[in-house]
C-alpha cells in the first residue's frame, strides 16, 4: 500500500483528500505546516507528498525546497495559483507536477498514479512459484499463464502485495470499482472463486494461500 503524505494549513481540504485517495489503496498521513511535514519526512519514509504552496510561516515552496535537500520523494503540488511563472518555479525548485485549484478528483488520482508509475518500477512478486507481474499484467505459475480478468489480476495483486492484511467486500468494492460503484459484495466472492478455479486448475495451491476470514473479508498468507 502506497504512502502519501498530504500537506495543507487548511484541515477540511486535508480530511477531503484523505476522504477520497483512502478508499483507492492509499495510506494518508496529514501534515497543516511545512516545518510539520519536514521533521516527518526526516523519520518516515512516504512514497509521495502533496503540497500545498499558500501556506503560513513555510510556504510549499520552501518547503519543497527544504525537503530536496535529503530526500527524492516525489512531490506534487497543489495551488489557487495558475500563473505559468509559479508552475516553472515550483519545477524549478524540485516538485514532479503541479495541479491547481480546484481540481478534478479522478484527474489528481491519474496524476498520482502516473507519477508513482515514473518513479516506481513494476512490481513484480513471486510467491511460492506463482509470479504476478504487474510491468507485463501476466499471472504465471512455473512458467504457464493463468488467465485473468483486469478485475481478478488486479485483485489478487492487491493481496498478495498486502499480505497478512483482511479486506472486507466493502474495502475491495472500494478499491478495484471506485468508491461510487453500485458492484455488490457477491461480485467480490465471484472474482474470488474464479481466482480460485483458476490457479487451482493451474495447479497452485491457491487454498494454502487465498483465505476466506469468516465474517471479515480475504487476506493472503
């Protein structure tokens, strides 16, 4: 799960964006100050920063400024501003994008995914024989494909990523259809048992692994 650290001096945009990024796979951790995010950053590592730059005492781009001088972490920063001199010099200073206010939700989502894409290699995990492949969207066991939905792939992805971790229905729904989806919780135990069928008939051993948590969701082992 990918960690994003959000940084505004305003608490009602903070909960909205954690209200909206959280339900797709993303851990959020809020910051109100620069000086806050910073002394953060120095001790925790985050995989992504969304900036704001109309802040008090630190404005973003100090802030920004401050945190290129230890760490690469990708920032992206948000603005009212949209003069092109202010985006050049947001670049300038070390940020990855720069987005204005107010912005579209799905359209600051595909940024993040775009730049966490450019930053971050495929991944690629390999689990008892079975390698999922997210750089060639490919589910193999000992060398033989076992064909999945975009849905089951990116499901199953999910959980073998996060092992150990219990996903309700509802946090999958969530996550691989949108929060605004009308998907019902069968659909989720649907894609399961096909995921199921699938590499069993492949011949993983896809219970010792894939396990229903009764009263609670899926999880990985």
């Amino acid at each position: 799960m990918k960690k994003l650290l959000l940084v505004d001096d305003e608490v009602r945009m903070l909960q909205l964006l954690k209200l909206y990024l959280e339900p797709h796979g993303f851990e959020c951790m809020t910051k109100t100050s620069g000086k806050e995010a910073i002394k953060y950053l120095m001790d925790h590592k985050v995989d992504l920063v969304l900036l704001d730059i109309m802040m008090p005492e630190m404005d973003g781009w100090e802030t920004a400024k401050n945190i290129r001088s230890f760490s690469k972490v990708p920032i992206i920063m948000l603005t009212a501003r949209d003069q092109s001199s202010d985006m050049i010099k947001g670049l300038g200073i070390g940020a990855d994008d720069y987005i204005t206010k107010p912005f579209e939700e799905e359209i600051l989502l595909a940024r993040i995914k775009a730049l966490l894409r450019r930053v971050s290699p495929p991944s690629k995990i390999e689990e008892n024989g079975l390698i999922w492949n997210e750089g060639s969207h490919e589910l193999t066991y000992n060398g033989e494909e076992i064909n999945l939905t975009p849905k089951e792939f990116e499901m199953i992805g999910l959980l073998i990523k996060n092992k150990k971790t219990v996903f309700s229905r509802e946090k999958l729904i969530e996550i691989i259809w949108g929060l605004n989806s009308n998907t019902e919780e069968r659909t989720v135990d649907s894609h399961i048992r096909n995921i199921r069928d699938k590499c069993r008939k492949a011949g993983f051993p896809i219970e010792e692994h894939l396990k229903t948590v009764w009263g609670l969701g899926y999880k990985w082992e």
